[in-house]
C-alpha cells in the first residue's frame, strides 16, 4: 500500500471499529467530547498536511500515533458536562418562532401587559399553593440556560433566575383538575459569544402529583426530583447536559428524552422497577443492572411483577446515555 493511502486507510478503519465495538457494547464512547475536544481534529489534520511529502519510518509513526491517540482521547475522555466551544466563551443560538422574537419591539408591552414577564438581571416567580390542587404540570421552554431543580417550597411554583439578556414570563391556568404552569424564556435572535450564563434555580411543592415537560436547546439541566411525585417527565433538547435523579416511581411512571448531541444520566432508586426502550442512533448507551428483554429494550429484574413502575425512552443522535441505580 502506499503512504498516501495509509492515512485516509486507516481512518476508515478506526471509525468502522468505533462503531462495531459501540453496537456489540464492547465499548461505551463520550460522543459529547465532540462538542469541546474538536480543535484534536485541526491538530490531526494539520499533522498530517505538515509530513504529508515525508515518507520518512519516524513521520509515518507520528501520524499513526497523532490519529489514533486522537481519536482515543475524543471517544473515550471523561471529562464531565462541558459545552463551550472556546475557553470562557459560552455559545447560544435561538430558533424560536414565537412572536416575540420576530418582534423586538413586543418586548416593552409584554412587560407590562403581563405580570408574570421580567427582563434580565436577577428576579423570582412564584404562584400560591392553592389548597385541594392534587395534580400540576410544570412547562418549561428555552436554551442557554442552566437549569436547577433540587428543594421543595409551600408555594407550587418558585424559580430565582439570572441574566442580563433574557425575559421570562410564568402563567398559570387551570385544566380540568390540573393546575398548569408555562415557565419560558425568550431569547434574542441569532448567536451570543460571553461569559456570561443564565441560571434558574425552581423549587416545587411536594404535595401534588407532577407532570414536568422541558424544551430546550443547549442547556445544562440537573433535576433532583426524588422528593416529589412525578407521573411524566419529558426532556427534549439539543446539545444539552441532563442530569436527572428520580423518586420511586407511581403506579406507572413515564421518561422520554429525546436528544441531539448530547449527555444524560439518569438515576433511579435500587429497588424501582424500570423499563427502558432505546431508539439512540450512534449513541452509547449504559444501563448498569439492567438486563436486555429484546433488541432495544433491558429491564430490571422483577419487573413484570412490580406493582409500580418507570419506563424511559430514549432517542437521540450522537449522545452518551446512562441510567443507573442509586
């Protein structure tokens, strides 16, 4: 073989290798490295550009060395939850269609015309529990943010949020028996290079039983929901970070999450029965204690006969799932 086909050879061969180990489960690959290693890519390519004419035994190995060791060190580099694309830089882009964003002039009137809506800097929401409310859904929507979910409160809703550049508003209406909650954020339009971060900190009542639905777009989201009664979670997002730990599950407790590239890790107590469906493309998938039912699908053992149970679905690109028992 010559040299100049060494290369392009053997990166053929490193990723269909990738790919066989991952869907056998040989292996289990950080595909979120992809989003703050990706400058590895330019040092391998410009490597192999500077020794492309060098046929030299020594610039063969260092290119193999350069390539190969890349590769390891962007597939499987822990490095925890990072997304930002340059150092001390953090990337935001918003694609929302609401009104408000095509708009910027509805900004002001929407202030003022709902009691609900604050711009920027650093405010609270709250709504009043309400005695006899047995059941709430929680809508969350909008990216860039960081999202915590960690305490309880005495009224049904409370966020402390942080920004200079963003406006949310919460409304709350009644469905039949369901007191329902829109919390959202409304970004500027187009891209956003800072330091800065938007944060929001909720705290909900633990008395009713919650259906919670987050859209986001790249996000850093941490719920602890263990003290509360959730009968549906639903987390959709792009390159986002989900790190969500549940309570035992009510007689059939559901978790969908759809992703793009992205990290989630799911935590659930020792003793719940759990079902999961994976629908996850060129994901890793971890699932520790979980034994395979069929193409797809692992449960816990015992499942079938469990009184209450959790299923999750998961479904996403090029992302690192993992579900573990606490």
């Amino acid at each position: 073989m010559k040299n100049d086909k060494l290369i392009p050879g053997l990166i053929l061969v490193l990723i269909g290798a990738a790919f066989l180990l991952n869907n056998f489960g040989v292996v289990h690959f950080h595909w979120i490295n992809i989003l703050h290693l990706w400058p590895l890519f330019l040092v391998m390519a410009g490597i192999n550009l500077v020794f492309a004419h060098n046929t030299t035994v020594w610039a063969t190995i260092l290119k193999i060395t350069v390539l190969v060791g890349g590769f390891a060190f962007i597939l499987f580099g822990d490095f925890g939850n990072r997304f930002n694309f340059w150092p001390h830089y953090r990337y935001t882009y918003n694609n929302n269609n609401d009104s408000d964003n095509n708009d910027d002039s509805d900004d002001e009137s929407d202030s003022t015309s709902n009691p609900g809506t604050k711009w920027g800097g650093k405010a609270n929401f709250s709504e009043p529990y309400k005695a006899g409310i047995k059941y709430a859904r929680l809508n969350i929507s909008g990216g860039g943010t960081t999202y915590r979910l960690n305490d309880v409160t005495g009224e049904l809703f409370e966020a402390d949020t942080r920004g200079s550049r963003n406006k949310y508003d919460l409304t709350e209406h009644q469905d039949d028996s369901t007191s329902v909650l829109n919390f959202h954020m409304h970004n500027h339009n187009g891209f956003n290079w800072g330091s800065e971060k938007n944060d929001v900190n909720i705290r909900l009542n633990p008395s009713p039983v919650w259906d919670v639905d987050v859209e986001t777009g790249a996000t850093d989201l941490n719920f602890d929901l263990s003290k509360f009664k959730v009968k549906s979670l639903k987390l959709h997002g792009g390159a986002a970070s989900f790190n969500v730990k549940m309570g035992q599950p009510q007689s059939m407790t559901d978790v969908d999450i759809s992703t793009g590239v992205s990290s989630v890790e799911i935590s659930i107590p020792q003793n719940a029965a759990c079902s999961i469906q994976t629908d996850s493309g060129l994901s890793s998938n971890n699932f520790d204690g979980f034994n395979k039912s069929s193409d797809n699908n692992f449960e816990t053992p015992g499942y079938s006969a469990a009184k209450n149970k959790m299923h999750i679905h998961i479904s996403g690109g090029l992302s690192d799932f993992k579900v573990r028992r606490y």
